[in-house]
C-alpha cells in the first residue's frame, strides 16, 4: 500500500542460495532505480528469508516468521519486482516456493497480486533460459492477476558481467534494469485497479 508519506511501496523479491547471486544483484540495480524514481522499495533476499517449501493446507502461522514476512510484503506493496535465476531452461525452484505463498493473498479484498505492476528479471548461465524464466514467470504473475510490467531484462552469461557480489557490471544490462525499476513506478502510479482489469481482460 502507498505509505504514509504518499510514496509508492515497490517490493523486490529474488536472489538464490548461492553467495553472490546475480539474480539478487539485478535486483538490486532495478529497486535502486525504482527508489530514486521516487518510491519506497523493499528488498527481500530468498536466501535470508529462508522459506520453508508451501504446503497446500498449512495455516500460514505454521509457517515461521520468513513466510509472515514475505507474505505482509506481498500484501503491502503497490507493485512488485520479481528477479530469479534460470535453472536447467525455467525460473528457479526457490522463486516458484516463494510465489506459491501467495496463496496466502487469495482471501484478501484485492486478491494475490490484484492490481499490482509486476516487473520480471532473470539471470542466467547460458543464452536462452532467462528468457525462459521470465516467461514461465509471466504466466505465474497472470494467474496471480497482476500486470506484467511491459519491459522484463533478461542477463545471460550473467557470470560475464557480474562481480562476486552478485552486482551487474555491464553498462548496457545496468541501464535496462534502471529502466525496468523506473517504468515499474511509472506504471504502478497511473494504473487504477480498473484500468489493471481492462488491460489483463484484453491480454
């Protein structure tokens, strides 16, 4: 929801097991640009939360406080960049985990991601699976009813142009994740929840 100072609330959801994740540095790049354009942006790291697998079933406070946490983020943002790597030619199982509790939304006045711009960014080993991902993550977002944001980025051979931080080094990837945390604010605040509707009806 918009905070308390007006600003849009951005939540970036990503990263891997792995130390240096590039798909957590992409995020990285496109929330810092989603913040300088004006919003409130949240990170949250995949690896910190440390997510239990989803149970169909399970009352969320079975759950610890990693699932409560992403599950009020979900709840609370106005929109949402997802960034994941690209495993064996689709999104990586820790991404899909993490997307299935928002289950956890379906009550809700607004369900699952209602009304949310819903940016998409993968990296990848190889040439092809990030594009992959982001599309297996495309038809996720669409069954969660939000609107994928026109523009999704897509780092392959992300191990050639990122650091061992995970941070995206390369100038030209860099400007498109900036652009994809920009167009995601600028989006998110001229999209009314009836506009979002018309547009996923006509999609």
């Amino acid at each position: 929801m918009t905070s308390k100072d007006g600003k849009l609330k951005v939540v970036g959801i990503g990263g891997t097991l792995r130390e240096g994740s590039s798909s957590l540095g992409a995020l990285r790049r496109a929330l810092g640009a989603a913040r300088d354009s004006g919003a409130e942006a949240e990170l949250l790291d995949l690896k910190e939360l440390d997510l239990p697998m989803y149970e169909p079933g399970r009352p969320l406070e079975g759950y610890g406080e990693g699932v409560g946490r992403l599950v009020e983020a979900m709840r609370g943002a106005d929109a949402l960049i997802l960034s994941t790597a690209a495993y064996h030619g689709t999104l990586a199982g820790i991404t899909k985990n993490a997307l299935d509790f928002a289950q956890f939304l379906g009550g809700d006045e607004r369900p699952y991601f209602d009304g949310k711009v819903v940016g998409l960014i993968s990296t990848a080993g190889g040439e092809m699976a990030g594009s992959n991902a982001n599309g297996a993550m495309v038809h996720v977002v669409h069954a969660l009813r939000g609107t994928v944001a026109p523009l999704m980025v897509s780092v392959p051979r992300a191990w050639k142009f990122s650091d061992g931080d995970g941070n995206i080094t390369d100038d030209g990837y860099g400007e498109k994740l900036e652009g994809l945390g920009r167009l995601v604010v600028d989006l998110a605040s001229r999209l009314t929840p009836e506009e979002d509707r018309v547009l996923r009806a006509s999609a």
